[in-house]
C-alpha cells in the first residue's frame, strides 16, 4: 500500500498530466484521422500493383470542424515500424495545400517487388491538425521484363487443330501442371502469371484466386497485363504442385474480322514465375520452363468466347493439380522466350469476377426443353444443377428474348454459336459452371437432362460477371419508367464492362468500338468507380494508335486496317477531358496527351482547307434515315469537321490545364480556324444548313461544338426547334447526335422539351424499349416491337450501353450534380424540376467524398436536401417564387457563414454553401 502521503502526491501530478494533454489536444485541435486512403486510379492496398510514381489520396472526415483542408503531410516507408516519423522513402513534409487527391510520389522511384507503407495527415481551415491516418500498404508487381526468368509454355495445339467459323484455329484447352519440392517452410510466396490466352491456377489443388477470364484484353502486340497472387496459405513444406487450365480466350480465339497485330494462330501459353522466401531466409525461384507436362485430353475439349464450351466428365482428372496425380502419360510443353516488343505490365485495374446471383423468376416446358427466365438481361455464365443419366449430354442455350411463338431468339447473336455441352460420367446431379467464355443472356434453355426428374427452379443460377468495380453514384425519381430506365443504364454498363468496354456482349463481336466508349464515358464515371478501368483502356488505345495518329475503330485492334472514323477515333481526346472533369487528376491528362495532340494531328491530314474528308460512322443508327444508310443522313464531311474542331478545342483546354502555354495558344487558335471553315461550309447566313442534308445532328454539332458565330447561334437554334417540330417532337438522332441533345436543349432554356423528349412513350424513344419489355440499353431505338417484331437486321444488339449517355443529364440536371470545377472541387446542385417528376435524388462519391442532392414538391412547397462533402464547396440553385421566403434547415434564411445568398432573380435563390448537410424549402407557384 502507498503511503497517504505518495498517494496524495500521485493523484496530483496524473490530474496534472490529465489536464495538461488535455489543454494541449484542445489547443492544437487534434481532428479525426484521414479517411479512405487510395492511391493512382483509386486502389486500396493493392497486390502486384503497376505503378512505381504513383499519387496519393484521401479524404476528410465528415465533422463540424472540417470544412476544407489546408495542409497536409505523407510519409512512405519500406517497413511499417518507421512510420511515421523515420520515413525512409518519402516525407513531404508538411504542405500549404487543399488539395488532397492525386498528390504526386516525391520520392524515389518504386521497384519491382517492393512492399510500401504510407501514412498521411491534414490540417484544416483553422489551422488544426489530424491523427496520422491508419497505416495503408501496397505492394508492387513485376515491373519490367527483366525481372521475370520464366519462359512462356504450353503445348502445340495449332497442330492438331480444327478449322472453325471464319476458318479460325480453334485450340483445344490445355491442362499444365509442374511438381516442385521445399525443404523448409515458407515465409511469404508471390506468384506471378499470365498467359497468352485466358488460364486459371491451381496450387495443390485450391484455386490461387476468384478472377475470371485473365489476364483480360489488351493490345497483345505491345502490352500483356500480369497478375501477383499471395499464394503463402497454400505452399506446403515437402512436395507441391502447380495446375493451369488454359484456354484461346482474345488471344488466340475466334475474333471478328480476326486479322489482328499480334499473331493470333499461334498456341496459347501460359507464363508463370513463382517466388518463395522460406523461413530460412533463402529464396527459391519455380518458373515456367522445359520441366512442364501437359495435355489436351482433360474434360474440357472447347471453349471459345464467342461459341460457348464443350465439357466432357467422363475425361476429368482427379486431383491432377494435386501430388497424388500420375502424369506420365502427359508430355512435355513447347518453351518460348519473351517477346522484345512486348511489355509485361501488372494490371492496371481489376479483374473480371463473379459479382451478382440472379435465380430465375419462372420455368416454362417446350419441345423437351426447359426454359428459365431470368427476367433481367446479363453478361456472364450459368450455374446448372442438374439432374442426368450417364452418356447424355446437357444441351445449354441462351437467349435475350423469345419469339413471340415462345422460341428461342437467337438470330442477333449471328455467327456466335453460344451454346455449352456437359456430357455426364454418371447418373445423378451435376453441377457446371463455364470458365472460358460468357454469354449475353436473360433466358437459359435446357435439354438434355434427365427426363424423369420435374425441373424447378434452382436447377439454374445466373452468375452476373464483370470487371469488379463498385457502384459510385445512385439515381432515382417518382417516375417508374425513369426508374427502369436508370436500371437499363447500369445493367448495358454492368454487361459491356467486362475487362474492356464492349459495344455488346453476346454476337460475335464484342470489341473495344472507340465511338460507343467516347458517348457514354460519363455516365458510367457517376454509377460505378471505374477510373481505372477506363485509365487501362485509355492505355490501349494510346498503344493502338498508328504512326500517323489514327485511332482503330475498335481497342484492342482486331482489325488492323489502319482506317480511323470520326466520332470513334475522337475518344482519343474526349475520354480523357470528361474523365479529368470528373476526377481532377492532372496526371491522367499528362499521360493522354501526345495521344490527344496525334488525333488532332491526323484530322488534319484527313482534311483539306479545313474541311474533313475522314471516312465516318457518321450518326449511327439515326432513326428514319432518308438514305437507307446506317449511318444516318447527317453529312459525313460536317461530321468530321465538327469532331476536328472539338477535338482541337478540347486538346488547347488540356494544355492550359497542363501549363503548356504555347501549345495552347496552338490548339485555341486551329480550333477557331476550323469552327470558322465548318461556319461558311455548312451554315448559310440565316443559320441554316448548307450544301448537305438539314438534321437535328447537323445543329446539334454545331451548337454544341460552338461553332458558329453568335450573329447565327439563335437561328441554328431555331432551325434545330423547328426540325424536332418536324418530327413530332421526338430525336432522330443516332450515335453522336443523342447525347449531345439533351445538353444543347438545355443550354437553350429548352428544358421542358428536354423532359418531353426523355418521357416520350412512342418509337423513338428511350421509354418505347422499355415498353417493349427491355432491360438493357438497345443497340436500336427498335429492336423490337410487341407489335411488330424483331427488327428484321441481324445487328440488332439487345445490350448496347451508347444510348445509355442519356444517364449523364439525368445525374446532372434532374439529380442535379454536376462538376463546376475539375474533380467536383467546386460542385452544382441545381436540379431541373419539371412534371410528370415530384422527387428526385441523386448522390455520388466525388473524390473529396459523398454529394448527395434529394427534391420533392409536396403541393405548392419544394425541398431540397443535399450533402455538400468537406473539402468542396458548391453553388445551389434553389427553384422558387423568391417573393415567398427561402427556408434553410426550417428557419427564414439569412446569410450564415456557411450558406451565403449570391444571386436572386424571380425563379430561383443562388448560394454559395461550404460543406455540410442542409434543408432548403421554398415556394414554387
């Protein structure tokens, strides 16, 4: 026991201390630590990652004390307990600074291998500073290729191949396997791998990963992306084994037109380098090499993307990627070294999994087949389950929508057979899944099973796969047909999103198409967090480009006629500035420019007296086309001009983002001359088109492309009025023309029109698929007609995403959220409220955090609650009859320090508010 006299003592001097740190914490402000630390595109304490200069991110909690930051501070570290104040890499001090998204690496570059530690810390607008954040790690990848011993391996199938459709090698699957023995046990184990062609790895017999169709599709002939696994868990000490199934997949697979840079007749190999550090400290190396067996006489016997697979059971191979397998019937691989010209680079975003289940909704019986129903149009495989008798073969179709005698509607697939077999080894129930293809699909028929048994509907299960983003924005409304439409929108994303952006997912196509991709861009930035999925296609496409600038027409080029379109090549400039407006990344312009300056480079080749003579797609699938073309009635030379003007335009913006002043000056200066070609071309005094076909699309360009002298701009105005007058008030617009309508219409104060255009229930119209049953995007406005039928042309996608772009008005203008500053650092919530709509809401994860804008008009009274994230601001335009008062949080409004009124005329209130949440009421009649 103390003493009475210590004890006294000792109480003091903790109370002493108590207050003292006290005192301190309150003096110096301590904040809550940084929140949701990602680095470069948005990855969080990535494995096998691509970048050695990578950025650094983070946000701000939400709190009272955190309206905006003004400094901050990173450290990185090569092992955790240096952190933070013996920072070996990095430490950048503490900086003036708001920004805190995208801040550059200032250190040495990264290597290969290389684990990072990294801590950040803020200080707010008071002065005060935060915790350090928690502890965020990364680990690099395989970064060059030299750092990889492997050699590529696989057996020679090319030789005893079949020809197939187009007269294509079809390759028949392969099964890899290597034994190798540790005297120790393991520490860590990485394992490095890809494959030309798409593989799945097995060590002593547990799958190393969850990832679909790798290592994906890129432009082969200059890049192969890799993968890094932890595979520690599964290395035993003694006796292991490697297993790889590999597969065509895009490499070497059957591919529409199929004239690709890269050699696709080749085998498919695989390349595999595994690293072991063993608790003796020694390293031990297994690669891909001579040592390798293989065969072709596994239970897979086809599997190509476009025609489904074969899956025989009675030739499975127990535990062939186990030791307790005997493979001396197996033969040796063929080896290859790497190539030269081609880069071996981590992947630069995520790989396709499986992400949603759905199970069917109803079952019908027809002709000894069974259909099950779905109810929603997907990308990916079936889960069957399901009973059969020995030797019988499981038939599985797939179908986006039945004939109207209750058939399977196939014929919009074309030459895609899209068709797996299961051959059972034994009586009973099976269960299959396909592993090296995917389907487009709301319908499963089934055939071939046992005939005794009644189906039910957990025979089938849709496993929906795609790249594994998450979703990033949410919208929805008191209108159920926007609502589906909404729904279509993320559904044709979800479905063409699988590893490259595709323009369908279920013929035989499916292809980068560059003129799909530039339109619907934006929209798909606000639902899903895909930065960096569009910065690795952005990276192919930057690599397909040809010496003299042109852009193919689909990335990667499975063409390669070296012919470019414009409006499709034009991705090459548009992506990247949509994508800086909404993510505020410098270097992602940085990174995209030459591309940018080439594309502009090559329109000018195309063009004479600044006039385009590029072949086009011109507006594609314009409605009603005069000229029976696909390709619309819009003129192909406007066209043209009008994307060599924008592009032009959009290039100059990203050098003044950029500081580069004289290329600016170049770029401003080219596009003034080509907006003042295309004026005395195709535009007549009065405004009116010229010398070529008078379209919505022709005014369309021109207006919003401002490229026409403000004496015309109210007369192409309302030329383009009258044109929609001419049509009933309904689009006849096709590729190009639709996503540039809405916003023109707006920027015209025509925004009722816009609502009617958007609400139309007849052809054409976004509403008339939906009342035809869709649940994706349409290729066509119309595809099909309960009335009429299937459109009778075989390119007839049910899952297109391009017309999807009307998402981005949507979010901006009836949700209200749009960037007014790069990155919404500056934010609009500026809803535009019209009928039949009586709420609406809308929110984002903007990279400094949640915005979220939610309206209602209850009678004569409209609300407006938003989310205004720390480290922003925003500009709110509350619609009302401002000679009623304006309500803030249920109190007459008056200027506060975070909500301050900046402009008032008699239909809306305009504020500045900081950061935080906010209720505003107002009078609107």
């Amino acid at each position: 026991m103390f003493k009475n006299s210590n004890f006294k003592y000792l109480l003091f001097a903790l109370s002493t201390f108590i207050f003292i740190n006290v005192t301190a914490c309150k003096e110096q402000g301590v904040l809550q630590k940084p929140q949701k630390l990602t680095i470069s595109e948005g990855f969080t304490n990535p494995l096998g990652f691509y970048d050695g200069t990578p950025t650094f991110s983070w946000k701000l909690p939400v709190t009272e004390n955190n309206k905006s930051q003004s400094a901050y501070q990173i450290v990185v570290a090569s092992k955790e307990d240096l952190l933070p104040d013996n920072a070996d890499l990095w430490d950048s001090k503490k900086q003036e600074s708001g920004q805190s998204a995208w801040i550059k690496y200032g250190g040495e570059a990264l290597q290969s291998r290389q684990n990072v530690f990294w801590q950040v810390k803020y200080w707010n607008q008071d002065g005060d500073a935060s915790e350090w954040s928690a502890i965020n790690q990364f680990e690099l990848g395989l970064l060059n290729n030299t750092d990889w011993k492997a050699k590529w391996v696989g057996l020679d199938t090319a030789k005893d191949s079949i020809r197939g459709k187009e007269n294509v090698i079809i390759h028949k699957p392969q099964y890899l396997r290597k034994g190798f023995e540790l005297s120790n046990d393991v520490a860590s184990a990485r394992l490095y791998i890809t494959a030309k062609g798409v593989f799945d790895v097995s060590l002593n017999g547990e799958n190393v990963s969850e990832d679909v169709m790798s290592p994906g599709f890129t432009t082969y002939d200059k890049r192969i992306e890799t993968l890094t696994y932890s595979v520690t868990e599964l290395i035993e000490s003694g006796q292991n084994t490697i297993g790889v199934e590999l597969a065509s997949g895009w490499y070497s697979g059957r591919l529409l037109w199929g004239t690709t840079l890269w050699d696709n007749s080749i085998s498919p190999k695989v390349l595999c380098q595994l690293e072991l550090q063993l608790k003796d400290g020694s390293i031990k190396t297994i690669i891909s090499d001579e040592s390798w067996k293989g065969t072709t006489n596994g239970p897979l016997r086809f599997a190509e993307i476009y025609d489904g697979e074969i899956y025989n059971a009675n030739l499975e191979m127990p535990n062939w990627s186990t030791n307790n397998f005997d493979d001396k019937d197996w033969i040796s691989v063929e080896v290859a070294n790497l190539d030269k010209n081609v880069n071996l680079e981590p992947k630069r975003h995520t790989a396709v999994k499986d992400k949603i289940k759905l199970v069917p909704k109803e079952i019908t019986k027809k002709d000894g087949a069974v259909i099950f129903n779905l109810q929603q149009n997907m990308v990916g495989v079936p889960l069957v389950k399901v009973p059969m008798i020995k030797g019988d073969t499981l038939k599985i179709r797939f179908a986006e929508m039945l004939s109207p005698d209750g058939t399977f509607y196939t014929k919009n697939y074309r030459s895609a057979h899209s068709t797996d077999y299961y051959i059972a080894a034994e009586d009973g129930e099976i269960e299959y899944k396909p592993k090296f293809t995917f389907h487009g699909f709301s319908y499963v028929e089934l055939s071939g099973f046992d005939g005794s048994k009644e189906p039910t509907k957990d025979w089938v299960t849709g496993i929906v796969q795609y790249s594994d983003f998450d979703d990033n924005g949410t919208f929805t409304s008191s209108n159920e047909k926007l609502n589906q439409l909404q729904s279509n929108i993320i559904w044709g994303l979800r479905g063409n999103f699988l590893d490259i952006p595709t323009d369908c997912p279920q013929r035989n196509e499916r292809l980068g198409w560059t003129g799909d991709a530039q339109v619907f861009g934006p929209t798909s930035m606000f639902n899903a967090d895909v930065y960096k999925f569009w910065a690795s296609w952005l990276q192919s496409v930057c690599e397909a480009q040809l010496e003299d600038g042109a852009i193919p027409w689909t990335v990667p080029d499975s063409r390669g006629n070296k012919i470019a379109s414009s409006g499709w090549g034009d991705v090459g400039t548009i992506i990247p500035w949509k994508i800086y407006m909404r993510t505020g990344d410098v270097g992602f312009l940085e990174d995209n420019f030459e591309m940018m300056k080439q594309w502009v480079s090559y329109h000018q080749k195309k063009s004479k007296n600044y006039i385009s003579n590029m072949m086009s797609f011109s507006d594609w699938l314009q409605p009603y086309p005069e000229n029976g073309d696909n390709r619309g009635d819009t003129s192909r030379n406007l066209i043209g001009t009008a994307f060599f003007a924008h592009s032009a335009k959009l290039t100059a913006q990203a050098a003044e983002v950029l500081g580069k002043t004289q290329e600016q000056a170049k770029y401003q200066a080219l596009y003034k001359t080509v907006a003042s070609a295309f004026d005395d071309k195709f535009f007549d005094e009065t405004g009116k088109v010229k010398g070529v076909t008078e379209t919505q699309t022709s005014y369309l360009l021109a207006l919003a492309f401002d490229l026409l002298p403000e004496s015309k701009i109210k007369n192409a105005q309302a030329n383009l009025l009258q044109k929609l007058k001419d049509a009933d008030y309904h689009l006849r617009t096709g590729f190009l023309g639709t996503p540039l309508l809405s916003r023109v219409l707006d920027d015209m104060g025509e925004v009722d029109l816009v609502y009617k255009l958007l609400f139309n229930e007849t052809y054409p119209s976004w509403f008339y698929s939906i009342n035809q049953g869709a649940t994706t995007i349409w290729e066509r406005w119309n595809s099909y007609s309960k009335t009429e039928g299937y459109n009778p042309m075989s390119m007839n996608s049910l899952n297109h995403y391009a017309y999807g772009a009307i998402g981005e008005w949507m979010y901006e203008r009836i949700g209200g959220i749009a960037p007014l500053e790069a990155g919404y650092k500056v934010i609009e919530i500026a809803p535009q409220v019209r009928q039949p709509l009586n709420s609406a809401s809308a929110s984002l994860h903007t990279p400094y955090g949640k915005v979220s804008s939610t309206w209602e008009i209850n009678g004569e009274t409209f609300q407006l609650n938003i989310s205004v994230p720390p480290n922003t601001s925003a500009v709110v335009i509350v619609p009302a009859n401002t000679k009623s008062e304006l309500l803030l949080d249920e109190n007459v409004f008056s200027d506060t320090d975070n909500v301050k009124l900046v402009n008032t005329t008699k239909d809306v209130f305009e504020l500045k508010v900081q950061p935080g949440e906010y209720t505003f009421q107002s009078k609107i009649k």
